[in-house]
C-alpha cells in the first residue's frame, strides 16, 4: 500500500473529509487553516484562510461549490470552493464544534460548547444555493442544558439524517440524541457508550453509522430503529471509525492519549489504522506509520483510497494495492460447518 505524505498543516490534524464525488479531500487541523486536495494524487488545490482558532469540523455541499467550517474562534466560515474567498461568517456564543449540511444543502446545522453563560447550543441556519446574503440569527436554537447533577454535557457531533427527518447529536457523555429540526424537540435518546463519543460516521445512503469512542471501542447500528450491530473492540481510544463504501470492512483509528506522545514510540503507542470485518468483527490487518494518535480518518467513495489525519500534523493519503481490492472474505469455519449440518 503506497501513501502520499500531505505536508500542509503545522499542528495536530482534527477532520479528513472527501466531498461526494471522491476527487477532491478536504483537512483541517488546529493551525487554523482548512485546506483542499486532489485526491488522485495529493496536489493541495489551496487554503482557506480567515480562521482565527482550531478547525474542529468541515462540511462540503454536495457540488463542492460551498464549503462550511467550524472553529474554536466561536464562528462558521461559508466559503467559495473555487476562490477560497469568505461568503460569509456565522458569530457563534462559544467554540463551535461540528458543521453539518442539510440534504438539498439549503440549510446547515452546528453545536457549540459552553461559555461565559451560554449553554451549548444547537443552530440551524438558512443558507439557500445562490443567495447574496444570509441572516446571522438561527432559524432554530437549542439550547442544551446541565444536567440534574450539575454537569455540562457537550456536543461532539451533528449530522442531518435522511430528507433532514432529524438532527443526529452526540455527546462526551456517552449519549446519542435526536432532535426535531422544526420544532427544537428532543425525540430519542439513549447511551451506546460509557464514555465520550469521539466521532460518528455514516456510510454514503445512512443506513448505517459507526460511533468511536474512548472507551475503547466502536459500535455498528441501524439508522432507522437504531438497533446495535456490532461492537469492535480495541485496546485503546478509539478516535474515528468509517464504514467501507466497497467492501464489508471498518477501519479504526486512535491511538494512546496526547499528552503521553512525546514519553512513548510509535510502536508502544499503538498508532495504526486497524481493519476490522464489519460482519464477524474480527481484526484481519493494520497499516502503520503516524508518529501520534490518529484524529481522523476518510474512505474514498469508490473504495480504491483512504486518509488518516494525525495528531503529527500529517495527513497520509493511501492507495489500496490490487492484492486488497481484488480480497475475498474468508468465511469463519463454524458458519460453514453450520451450513454444512443444515444441508444433512
């Protein structure tokens, strides 16, 4: 498997993203600058600079005409894909932590943190294909209180669901809710993990989404009656997870927390990309070599590439090689004796 190393960020990787079609990947890291690449051969395209903090979530629109960015400088960017430019800034109460585009990428949704009095919140704003000017007020606010003990809860994710029917939010208790993007209604809630949830990933038609978490593990679940799969289970923070488009594979990424980095080896630390069969959830390889846990990682939509962002400031862009693509799965030996008995 032969990587290209994507040199354009100074600090820690926070998303990987590729746009719908697969040709182009997006990065963001904590060096305030998102950038654009080719994903075919890893070219950078260019910057989009304004930002004032970390980059912690990107969004692009289906046509890769607009993209949206969330940063810790308490704003969102819309920007032009093609001229880098500002459309517009979105002036958020506190650190905004994750950007989603609605279905039909009329509107978008973010979640920021806490601060200064301001409970974190979730925002939906309008922003209709074509417009000259947006409204800095959300169409829908909400807000997220503390808990009965006092705690704050903050949101790590958003993600509209399928014909924008909800507005998908994880959170670093361990918890999942859905709330209504109309009225503000909180609809479901319930606790896949004990821990933060790291990242959640859909695959391309939302049937199916992945959590990664810090308690060492990565649950598979149905999106319509959100039942749960398959858990996958690792022997450290587990920091994103993604479903295969091509193949029945999940691949991992995580690694030992940051602030042991600098005390430990790459080998010790356990920073590779670990694949997992999606069915049977048993490891079958890993592909090393970050110098730091992976913070993100992207599969291509045709199957044939992935990248992994890491907390080395690098981003890896790897091309499967023929031997994996041209892989069957092998079939565990007790499901065929099974079918074996069932035919006698």
């Amino acid at each position: 498997m032969r990587p290209i190393l994507l040199k354009g960020h100074e600090r820690s990787i926070t998303v990987v993203k590729y746009n719908y079609d697969g040709d182009l990947l997006f990065t963001a890291s904590k060096d305030h600058t998102p950038s654009m690449w080719r994903a075919e051969n890893g070219d950078r395209i260019g910057t989009f600079n304004g930002h004032k903090g970390t980059i912690w979530d990107l969004d692009v629109d289906r046509f890769s005409t607009r993209l949206i960015t969330a940063s810790a400088d308490a704003t969102v960017n819309l920007w032009n894909c093609e001229t880098g430019e500002i459309i517009h800034t979105f002036t958020h109460h506190g650190p905004v932590r994750g950007v989603a585009w609605s279905d039909g990428c009329q509107m978008f949704a973010t979640i920021n943190d806490p601060f200064v009095g301001h409970n974190a919140q979730i925002s939906v704003y309008d922003a209709p294909i074509g417009a000259d000017s947006f409204s800095d007020v959300p169409k829908l606010e909400i807000d997220l209180p503390k808990q009965s003990d006092g705690k704050v809860v903050k949101p790590t994710n958003i993600v509209w669901l399928n014909l924008n029917e909800a507005l998908f939010v994880t959170f670093d208790n361990g918890a999942i809710r859905l709330y209504d993007p109309v009225t503000g209604e909180e609809m479901e809630e319930f606790f896949p993990h004990e821990k933060k949830i790291n990242r959640v990933s859909f695959n391309k038609e939302k049937t199916l989404f992945i959590t990664s978490s810090a308690d060492f593990t990565s649950k598979l679940y149905d999106v319509v009656d959100l039942h749960h799969l398959k858990t996958y289970k690792t022997d450290r923070p587990v920091n994103d997870a993604v479903i295969s488009e091509t193949k029945d594979h999940i691949l991992l990424g995580g690694g030992q927390e940051a602030m042991s980095v600098t005390t430990t080896s790459g080998k010790v630390g356990k920073f590779e990309t670990r694949f997992f069969h999606l069915v049977y959830e048993e490891e079958f390889g890993t592909v090393k070599g970050h110098f730091g846990p992976i913070n993100a990682l992207a599969v291509s939509p045709n199957g044939l590439s992935y990248a992994s962002g890491a907390e080395d400031g690098y981003v890896r862009l790897h091309f499967f090689d023929k031997s994996y693509l041209d892989m069957k799965d092998p079939v565990p030996e007790d499901t065929l004796e099974g079918e074996e008995e069932s035919k006698e």
